[in-house]
C-alpha cells in the first residue's frame, strides 16, 4: 500500500503506480463507473506502462456517476489520501461554476500539503453531441460516442476501464499519439474549443513543436 504522508517531496513512478492500482482496486470493487485517459492510458496502450516523465494519473468520471464516485472518495479520505474537489471557476455552456470541475487526490506532504504523488479525477460533461471537461483553463470536448458504454484492457492483473475505440479516442486527443512529446501540457489537447474568459492569449497551444524524443 502506498505510504500517504510523506517527508521529502519526490516523484516516484513505483508510489505513482501503487496508488494507482490502489484506487482502481476500490473503485473496481466498488462498481463505479470511470474512464482511465490521459498520459496513464497513452502509456499503458503504447508502452505497457505509465510514462515515467509524466507526474499524475487522469481518470474522468461522468457527472451522472458523481456521487457513487464520491462515496468512494470519502473511503479515500479515510485510508488518508488527501482528496481536494475543485469547482469551476465560472459558468459555462456545459456547468455552473458551482458543479465540480475535477478532483485531485494526493499523499500529503509534511502532513500539511499536497504531495508529489497525483492523480487528477476530471468530471466530464453531457452537451449536445459531446463530453466536455475544464483543464488548465481550457474548455474541451469529444464526441459523446466514446463514453456510451466502455472497453476493458487488462494491466498488472487489473481490469481498466477505458472509453470505447479507445485507440480512436487517443487519435483525438493527441493527434499521431505514436510520436512521444514528453513535455505536453493539455493546453495542446486537439479537443480544446476555448479557454476561461480571464484567459490571455490563445486557447489552443501546440505542442507538435515541442521536443519530440
């Protein structure tokens, strides 16, 4: 089990991966219902593994399966994770700034502040024909098909739960995901559409150009 407090702020891909599956354990016993994305499902679908000079897990959660997803979050807390929800900062076409935006669960450090070892649980959005989401102030939405229902890829004795045609979904987000970028920030995600109105600057930032290894 992973240790959640620690003294000395430092990433550690084996912490990353134990809280990792520690977390789809529970939610897996638990029947509820997530999507792994992200860099941790890049990683497991290119490589087999999470990308080692990636910082945090992604899942996203739908906003109708919220509350059984914050059941779980309560017995999180309990084993001591440290788990923030963040609402949005505003309303937009998709949520109110009241609705939570994503939920961030951590080891402490110190006991006082959030630790080096992240996993970033956002909560995704009907609108029209797409789900959409907010990461780093930027607006992002894909077709709703992806999440009618989900895939199932095993990974260290676990089922992961995953969006349907989940190489399509990666081509969406990603663009050529076979081209590894170790410095992407979603503000480069192909599905980004707008950024939050305090925003300067473009919405859309591309990564394509950044160093590829």
């Amino acid at each position: 089990m992973t240790k959640k407090n620690v003294l000395l702020k430092k990433f550690s891909l084996e912490s990353l991966r134990s809280q990792f599956l520690e977390i789809i354990d529970l939610l897996n016993a638990r029947g509820v219902n997530y999507y792994l994305v992200g860099g941790a499902l890049l990683g497991i679908v290119r490589s087999g593994d999470l990308l080692p000079w990636d910082r945090d897990t992604d899942l996203f959660v739908k906003y109708e399966d919220l509350n059984e997803f914050l059941h779980v979050v309560d017995e999180l807390k309990n084993s001591g994770w440290r788990c923030n929800v963040e609402t949005f900062s505003e309303n937009c076409a998709f949520a109110n700034s009241s609705d939570p935006r994503v939920i961030k669960i951590s080891d402490s450090w110190l006991s006082a502040f959030r630790g080096p070892t992240r996993m970033d649980v956002d909560i995704i959005y009907p609108m029209d024909s797409y789900m959409c989401w907010n990461a780093a102030r930027r607006y992002s939405r894909i077709d709703k098909i992806f999440f009618e229902g989900n895939e199932i890829i095993d990974w260290y004795g676990r089922e992961l739960k995953v969006p349907k045609f989940y190489k399509d979904f990666l081509t969406e987000v990603y663009g050529d995901w076979s081209v590894t970028i170790k410095k992407w920030s979603c503000k480069g995600d192909l599905t980004v559409y707008a950024a939050e109105k305090s925003v300067r600057g473009p919405a859309f930032v591309d990564q394509q150009k950044k160093n590829v290894k």
